[in-house]
C-alpha cells in the first residue's frame, strides 16, 4: 500500500512553469499581505531571538565575564 502511494504522489507532480503560471495567476484579497507578514513574524521571530540569546550568551561566556 505504501510504495502505491508514493507513486501516486510522485506520477501527479507538476512541471515548474505550471506551478510559476499558478502562482502568477493567483489575486491576494485585502488583508491577505498583512497577514502573511504578521504569520511570518510569528514564525521566524522567535528562533531569531532564541539564535540571538545563544549567541549573547556565547560571548558573554567568552568576553564578558569577570
């Protein structure tokens, strides 16, 4: 069952210039640009400051300790 289904997956894949024509062809409503900056925000912020207060804390061990 499971090699079927991945052949099923693989056999309906499209080619990239009718993924690009999709995309290209596809209207965003009105709040649809603020909402998709906010989700980014929500996604990507906080690794960033997790990432940032490794490395603070990598310098601070490093330079900053008495």
């Amino acid at each position: 069952m499971l090699p079927e289904r991945f052949k099923q997956v693989f056999k309906n894949k499209k080619t990239q210039e009718e993924l690009d024509e999709h995309y290209n062809n596809l209207e965003l409503e009105k709040g649809d640009y603020p909402a998709m900056v906010i989700a980014a925000l929500l996604t990507f912020l906080p690794v960033l400051l997790i990432a940032m207060g490794i490395i603070y804390g990598i310098a601070w061990l490093f330079f900053l300790r008495s």
